[in-house]
C-alpha cells in the first residue's frame, strides 16, 4: 500500500524537471503532475519517470491548479513541490515512520528557498482530507484550512527531516516578472493586509526599475506589520528591505530596524544591518559583538523561522569586521580577524588574499620589522 504522493503543477519546465523527479521517484508513491500548457519536452519527460499527467488550463491561480493536483492523488499523504525543487535524499522509512500519527494533518520539511540560503521549516506535506485546500492566487496556501482544524482539537501538525532545495531563483528571473507582477496585485486584492505580498510586490517592481513604487510599497508592508496584532515572521521582510535602503544609501537605519525587530525579534538580517550601520558610523566596538554573533552560528546547521544569505554568519561576519579594521589600518586587528575567517573558510581564495596582504601590512607597521 502507498504513502505519498507528490503533486505538481508544470508549465515549460523541461530545464528543470529531471533533476526534480529523479530527486523523489524513488521516496514517493506515485507522481501526479498537472499541466498547464507545455509547448516543450515537460510531458514527455514527466512520462518517463513514471508520473501520471492532467491537463488543467492555465487560469492565473496557482491554487485551482494545485487543488487539481491534490484531488488525483490517491495515497495519504502529498508532498507538494515545484519543479524547481530538489529533495535531498533521506531514508524513505524514516519519513514514514515520521508521517505515522493518525492525528497528523501536515508536516513540516526543511526547506532551502534559494542556493547559499539558510533553511526553514514550511509546511509542504498534506494528509488528502477533502477540508484541506489551497487558497488563494498567488503564494497559495492551506494553512487557513489545517489552522482551522487545528484549533477545533481535530489534528496536530508535525515536522520531518526532509529537505528540499529551491534551484529557481539562481538565473534570471526576468521572465516571471509581469507574471508575478499581475497575479500579486490579484491577491493583495483580495488579501490587502498581508505584509508579505507587499514585500514580493516591492521587490518585482525594484526589478523591473520602478525604484520608487518598490520603497512605496516597502512602507505599506511595513505599516501593516505594525498594525498586525500576531504578526509572522515574515513581516519583518519589508523592514529588512527599508533598512537596507538605508545602509545602501548611508542613511541611518535604525527606525526600520526598530520596526523589524519589533515584528521579528529574533531577525538576524536585521541584526546585520545594524552592525553595518554601527562600522558606518566608526563605533567598531560596539558592532563588534553584533558581528561576534553572527560569527558564533554555522549557517549549514541553523534552522530558524526565516531563511537568510549564509553570508552574515560564520567567516563572512568576521570578514565584516577584517575589512573594517584594515580600512582604519588596523592592520594587526584586521590581520587576526581574516586568521578566524579562514579556520571557517578555509577553502575561500578571497580570505587567503586579504589575510596574507594584511599580515604583510602589519609586519610593516612593526618596528624593527
């Protein structure tokens, strides 16, 4: 008897396709993969690895497609995933003996949203019960449903140790833009409270160069948060991008960190920022233990409740600090500093360059060398 069955919605993804359903052929039952409208090798391809295709008109609603996926699968549990979308390998009954709870409703896995990213838990796994559907036309989910059942004492949900990895966003994202851009105005029209839709927003329109509607919209997502009364951690998003703009520009950051931090306490984005600032300003020491932090935590092992760029902790926080110290020639500091990057990063040449040139600035700043 099946477990799992992996659920998909495919449009033109022959680039992407293989690696994804070789990653789960062999840890799920079977594969139902809905297609919106291929004009490439994306149906064939699906058809060599086994998976039974449906055809559903595409209709600008990422969840009418997937509820389309999920009502053709056959077994308990659905693993939904994109074709962008990696499983690493685990042990199959390891992920059964995990999924074996009658009360279990979803699951979470650990999911990596882009490459050089920390992971997060994100509820991908889904018991087939006809109360629980997607909702929702862009950033779809069926969390209001489980939610839902949750709280009626009618479920739990639980975490397992599967990983996925998002590949999507390595290349140029260019030809999602109008895309995304039309079916993200879809949904903050039916949902206009949600900070996290006006961080998205923000963030298509900065790359399609409408710099100033991106901040606009940074500001509204940012309001909203302060005005949400349980707010996600994915709130904090719009004061992260409003923090940055700060830094980028020398402005100083503090009120959008103070409004991030308020959302999202434990935001270590935000705490990145703040030390940036600090070294800005001149006041090394007192971004010191900021960058300490960062540096004290491995990025291959943290999960937390937000992904982050692996490059704010470990060696690149210390590399933070090495850099600041060698611009105020502190050479003997900065020296140190790029020493304690290394031992994390042994293997990065750009660390051994730094470290050799500021050791020999030192040397030089020795008497009697």
């Amino acid at each position: 008897m099946g477990l799992i069955s992996a659920t998909m919605i495919v449009r033109d993804e022959e680039h992407f396709l293989p690696a994804c359903l070789a990653s789960i052929v062999d840890l799920v039952d079977e594969i139902v993969v809905v297609d919106t409208g291929s004009k490439d090798r994306s149906r064939d391809i699906a058809r060599d690895f086994g998976a039974r295709l449906v055809d559903f008109a595409w209709i600008d609603d990422f969840s009418a497609a997937r509820n389309v996926a999920i009502e053709h699968a056959r077994f308990d549990w659905m693993l939904y995933i994109d074709a962008d979308e990696r499983a690493r390998p685990i042990d199959r009954t390891i992920l059964a003996r995990e999924l074996d709870d009658p009360l279990l409703l979803a699951a979470k896995v650990q999911f990596r949203p882009r490459t050089g990213f920390t992971a997060y838990p994100e509820h991908r796994l889904i018991r087939r019960d006809p109360r629980i559907r997607f909702h929702g036309a862009m950033h779809e989910t069926f969390l209001p449903d489980v939610t839902g059942l949750v709280e009626a004492g009618l479920g739990r949900i639980g975490t397992t140790t599967l990983t996925l990895d998002h590949v999507g966003y390595d290349g140029d994202q260019s030809h999602k833009l109008d895309r995304n851009l039309r079916l993200l105005l879809k949904q903050i029209a039916a949902t206009p409270r949600r900070p996290y839709l006006r961080w998205h927003l923000g963030s298509v329109l900065h790359d399609l160069g409408r710099l100033d509607e991106a901040e606009a919209s940074w500001r509204e997502g940012a309001r909203l948060a302060r005005e949400m009364e349980r707010p996600t951690e994915d709130a904090a998003l719009c004061a992260v991008e409003l923090a940055k703009l700060a830094v980028e520009a020398g402005r100083d950051p503090g009120e959008a960190i103070a409004d991030g931090l308020k959302v999202h306490p434990g935001n270590w984005m935000l705490r990145w920022l703040g030390g940036k600032a600090l070294l800005q300003r001149g006041a090394f020491e007192e971004a010191r233990p900021v960058f300490e932090a960062l540096a004290a935590i491995d990025p291959a092992t943290l999960s937390d409740n937000m992904s982050y760029d692996a490059r704010i902790f470990g060696a690149g926080a210390l590399q933070e600090l090495a850099e600041d110290a060698f611009a105020r020639a502190d050479y003997t500091e900065s020296a140190a500093l790029f020493g304690r990057a290394l031992t994390r990063d042994p293997g990065r040449l750009e660390l051994r360059a730094k470290h050799a040139l500021a050791s020999a600035r030192a040397a030089m700043a020795t008497p009697g060398a």
